[in-house]
C-alpha cells in the first residue's frame, strides 16, 4: 500500500499525542444528549483501508468505490432499511404481470438531480443500455435476461428493446423469462439514472463528476485521502438524511482506525483488528456500541476439480473432513460462522438442516488411501498476503498435515489472487471468497458453479466444476416463480456441492462496527453495511459532543 501524506500526519499525531499524554482513557469520552427523535446536522466521519478507484456508476464495482457510490445514487428499488425486503425508492411503484415478464415503474413526481435537473424514465434507459454497451462495465452480464439485451452486449445493436421510456414518469422493462432476482439487480448502484448530455459533456471526468441522485451529493475529493460527501438538497425525501455531511477518509489501517476512534477523530471504526476487536468484546461500557452482523459473503478453498488429485471426489471430501472449523472460529475470535456450502445465512433458498462437514481425520484418512493416497501427497496452496488469508492458509496446513497432505502455502497480492483465478493455467488450490451483489442464489450458485462460467481466463467458476444435474436445476430455478418451489430447488443444488465439494467450505465472516454513543439510528445493513441514510447524531443544541 504507497503511504499517503496526509494519513502519515494522521498516524504521526496520533503517536505524539499518546507519548505525550499517555495511555488514554478507553471507556467511552461522550455520551448521547438524550434527544427522544432523530435531529439533523453534523458531520459523520469514517475511514476504510481501501480507496475509491472511481464515481462512475457504470465502472464502480470494487468495495472502496461502492461504499462512496451507494450514497450518491438511488435506484428504482431499495432495500428496506435493516433488512432485504425491497421497497419503493425513485420509484413510486411498481407492478409485474401475471406471466412474470413485464414490470412497469410509475417514478415519483419532481424527481430531481442534485443540480435541480429533472430524472426521467428516459435516464434509466440510458443508463441500463449504458452498462451493456461500456466496455468497462463489469455489470452487463446482469441484465442478460432482458429482451435485446444479448444483442447490445454482442454489438449487434445499441437500443435495448426490451427497455422503454413510455413517458418521462413511466418505465418498462421486459424480460425474456420470469427472473423473480430482476428486481434486485436494480437496486445496485449501476441502475441509477444518467443524463446523456452529461456523461458526453464531462467524459473521462465522469469518475470525478457524479451527477447525484441518493441522499448525498459529491462535496470534495482529495484522491487517496478523504471524500466528503454533502446532503442533497433535491433528494425525492425532504426528511432525510439527518446528516449534513459524510467525511470519509481513504487508505486508513484499521488499527490506526481504531486508534483514530477512540481519540475521537472518528465516529466509527469497522472491521477491527484483531487485538482492538478481542479488547472491545471485554469492555462492558462498549457493548452498547458494537455492531454486529453475518456477511453475505463466504471463505472457502477453492480446487480445481479438473487437475489431479482434485479430479477425484474422495479427495475432495477428505479434505473437506480434515479441516478444523472450530480452529477458524478461534484464529477469528468466534467472528464467523461455520459454512457448509457457499449460501450465507438468512439467504432464501439455503438449506439450514445442513451440516457443514465435521472435523473426522479418520475419515479423511480412510477416503485418501480409497483414492489411492495412503501417503498423502503435497500440494501448493496460493493465498493473500493479509492477516486474515496467512491465518486461514496456516490452520489449513496444520489441519491436511495432520492426514498426510503437506501443504506449502504461497503468499500474493490480493489484486495478484483475483487474476490468476479465472485463468486456465491459473493455480489448483488456493483460497476464494464470494461476497453478494444481491440477496438471491443466483449470484452465488450460478456465478461460481453453473459450467457456462467455467470457460475462459476470466471464469467465475474457477474450479471448472461441471455438473449437468446442476444447470438444469439452476436453469430451472433462476426462473421459479412459486417461492416453495424455488426454495427446494436451491435446496437439492446445495446437497450435490456439499457431496461433490469442489470447495473446502470454511466460515462466512461477522463483521464489526463500533460507533461513538452520540451515533444514533445505525445498524449494519446485510447488503450496504456502512449505510448512513438513518444515521444521526445526538449532539448537544449547539451541535458539540457531549462529555460523560
């Protein structure tokens, strides 16, 4: 990571100040006033260790982009606030067709930009075809199952046929099939709307230039070390947000985050290291303040089922058997929880009647010489090179040793791990995650296991598992429109990849995020989780933290 200046004046403060003060007071330094309703005004500040790589809602798809991007750009569609449930956002409502195939959105009336140009259905169009068509658009493939869709993506054409303005306050999408996941595709920031005129008159700048939407509005960005977000003033609901601005530094460690919190230079911290967040689970006078929840994401091994040993399933299993999932739980501090498949909790279609494997080596043992390797044999094991990849790849090398697989890890970049994945010749065995676009199985189960995404160097599928069984019920699946039904069918896809176990199923990680006493009306949101719409601060009448 190249050092930032302004973050190393941040980190240099901070150490002259605790040489020069000593050990601070670590209980909380204020409290909230006591406002009974929510008040508006003040700024919240945060951090994140990543930076934001653009603001162009057709390209920003890697986390440090999306937690900027989501507070810029309302979609037709949202999430309820603390749940998944989807409600009406720019849209006022919206109706589907008895065949599952038509939606017509009514937009609300006076919708407006941050700079007071009206939003009409029109600027959806615009902004849908735009992701089929941009060559940087990682998102296209998303909006496969709308009529002439295929054809934009192929080139063969630039309207989408299946996408019509029918007035500036109507919109209609039509789909090929029933999708009952469509509707969540459109709450990503991808589908907000987009001016013509002004993406062609800014060009390239548009990853500096947002034309706002959502609740806030770009402020200021200094690349690299802090974004600062305003309250849009044409934002569709007068009564949020409540606060006036988002300060949001870039590029911040999170022990300098926490470091940074509890001398009161933050609002909150997220993701803790492990020392900070095992510290603040023994701290009572924090408990009130901890914010916990289950990612929809998953941490597995990943094997690629097409090389040896990999390519027999007992082996697979074995492994599968040989790892110590309580040994996970203890390098994490009990921050996830054990998985048995690639579907996180809470997500429909999971299957909570199974069990992930147990930790059996006799097992694993007993399936290794039936496949032939009562010696074990070695593998290379390719991972990132952060706490959280070195910890997991070095319980996993205790755990096969302990049946006979010796394991010798290799450490990379993180940008390193996700090229060489989806790459033919890219490496047998190493760690992988999955972490949601949307709450639906089709972006976890068709995404990494259905074989028409087992081709090529940029596969999703990168254990180049092949199932037939399983596309057809995948295929089948996606297009349910009876939920029982549905649900059943992800169900039985579940239990063929726990049998075949092209992964090593490992946790589904908790995040963490400790807010000040003032921070009023947050929670982690399952999809957002940083997601501050709700969020207020219980200040004083003169806007001034208050001393406990």
């Amino acid at each position: 990571m190249i050092a930032r200046t302004g973050i190393v004046a941040v980190v240099i403060a901070i150490a002259v100040g605790v040489v020069a003060c000593g050990p601070p007071d670590r209980d909380p330094r204020w409290r909230a006033a006591g406002a009974t309703s929510p008040r508006r005004g003040g700024t919240l500040r945060i951090a994140m260790h990543l930076d934001v790589r653009t603001l162009d809602p057709a390209i920003a798809y890697d986390e440090g982009s999306t937690y900027v991007a989501h507070p810029l750009f309302a979609t037709l569609v949202t999430y309820e606030p603390h749940g998944v449930g989807l409600v009406p956002d720019l849209a006022e409502r919206w109706e589907l067709d008895p065949g599952g195939t038509t939606y017509r959105f009514l937009l609300r009336d006076r919708l407006a930009y941050h700079d007071g140009r009206p939003i009409v259905a029109g600027d959806f169009k615009f902004a849908l075809e735009r992701a089929l068509t941009s060559p940087d658009s990682p998102f296209g493939q998303l909006l496969v199952d709308v009529v002439g869709a295929s054809d934009v993506l192929a080139g063969k054409a630039t309207d989408c046929a299946g996408i019509v303005a029918v007035t500036d306050r109507e919109l209609r999408i039509q789909v090929t099939r029933p999708s009952p996941a469509f509707l969540a595709v459109l709450t990503m920031p991808f589908a907000t709307p987009q001016r013509a005129d002004h993406v062609a008159a800014v060009g390239a700048q548009l990853r500096r230039t947002p034309l706002a939407s959502g609740p806030f509005m770009l402020d200021s960005w200094d690349e690299g070390t802090k974004v600062v977000l305003r309250r849009n003033p044409h934002y569709w609901d007068p009564a949020r947000p409540y606060l006036d601005a988002l300060e949001i530094y870039e590029n911040v460690p999170t022990d300098t985050q926490f470091l940074m919190f509890e001398r009161g230079e933050l609002d909150t911290a997220a993701r803790l290291a492990s020392a900070d967040y095992v510290w603040i689970l023994a701290q009572p006078a924090w408990a009130p303040y901890l914010h916990q929840a289950t990612l929809m994401q998953v941490f597995a091994s990943r094997m690629n089922v097409t090389r040896p040993p990999f390519d027999d399933r007992r082996v697979r299993q074995a492994l599968n058997y040989a790892l110590d999932k309580g040994h996970l739980e203890k390098l994490l501090n009990n921050a996830a929880v054990p998985s048995h498949g690639m579907l996180p909790p809470g997500m429909f279609g999971r299957d909570e009647t199974l069990l992930p494997y147990p930790h059996d080596p006799a097992k694993a043992r007993a399936l290794l010489a039936e496949a032939g390797h009562a010696d074990g044999f070695d593998l290379d094991y390719v991972t990132q090179n952060d706490e959280v990849g070195e910890k997991l790849a070095v319980s996993l090398q205790g755990d096969l040793a302990e049946v006979g697989v010796r394991v010798h890890i290799q450490l990379v970049s993180f940008a390193t791990l996700a090229t060489v994945l989806g790459r033919e010749d890219g490496p047998a065995f190493s760690l992988t995650s999955w972490i949601g676009d949307f709450p639906d199985p089709t972006n976890f189960l068709d995404v990494r296991f259905h074989s028409r995404a087992s081709t090529g160097d940029n596969a999703t599928n990168d254990t180049r598992y092949r199932n037939p069984e399983l596309d057809t019920l995948l295929d089948a699946a996606r297009g349910e429109l009876d939920p029982k039904t549905r649900a059943g069918m992800y169900q039985r896809a579940e239990r063929i990849l726990y049998e075949d176990a092209p992964w090593i199923y490992a946790y589904h990680p908790i995040a963490n995020e400790i807010t000040q006493p003032y921070v009023r009306g947050f929670e982690l949101h399952p999809i957002w989780l940083r997601d501050y719409a709700n969020t207020w601060l219980d200040l004083d009448d003169h806007g001034e933290r208050v001393p406990r």
